[in-house]
C-alpha cells in the first residue's frame, strides 16, 4: 500500500480515537501545529487543529512545527506496528525536530 494511503487511513483511525476519547479531546482542543514528514523519496505535511488532523498533502509546507525525518519502509512499518517509535528513533531510522512537547504527542498518532 502506497505511503499516502497508509497515512490518510492512520489520520482516520486517529480522528475516529479522539472523538470517542474526552480527555484527548481536552488536551489537543486548543493546539493548532503544521507537520512536515519527509521520507526522502517524497514528502507530505499535515495540520492538527480543532483536536482532528487534517490538510493531508503532497509536499512541505513553509515553517512547520514538527519535521518528521524517515522513510518509506519505516514509516510502513511504525504504522503497521512491526516497529516501535522509541526502536525507530533509537535506531536512527526516524528523526524528529520540534518542542519536547510536540515529540511526546506524536506518540498518540502511533
């Protein structure tokens, strides 16, 4: 399955796990952040806002406030569950630049 197919069906399952979720609806109600993901061979970035990430598109976006650094293989395999970010990231297979903050909520997307 294409990357962009993986990614717009991980988007759902999480959209659909924060509406049915109060307290992630209360943590990500006000945060409004742009993600970039650049895997290499191609790229997308994101919005969350109003506690749904949306904007799924081919291409960076100017000034983001995470930048998800992999690729293909890994990200397939972190959304599949065959790898675990915390091996991901130990492995260097995975680098992430932003605040502390935006790091361990990445973790819920996961």
């Amino acid at each position: 399955m294409p990357v962009k197919d993986l990614l717009e069906e991980t988007i759902a399952k999480f959209n659909a796990k924060v509406e049915k979720d109060e307290n992630l609806q209360k943590e990500l109600e006000c945060i409004k952040k742009r993600a970039n993901l650049d895997l290499g061979t191609e790229s997308y970035s994101f919005e969350l806002s109003c506690g749904k990430i949306h904007s799924l598109q081919e291409g960076m976006v100017a000034e983001p406030d995470i930048t998800i650094t992999s690729d293909p293989k890994t990200v397939e395999d972190l959304i599949n569950g065959k790898m675990k970010p915390m091996k991901a990231w130990a492995l260097k297979k995975i680098k992430i630049k932003g605040s502390l903050e935006d790091v361990m909520r990445l973790r819920k997307f996961f």
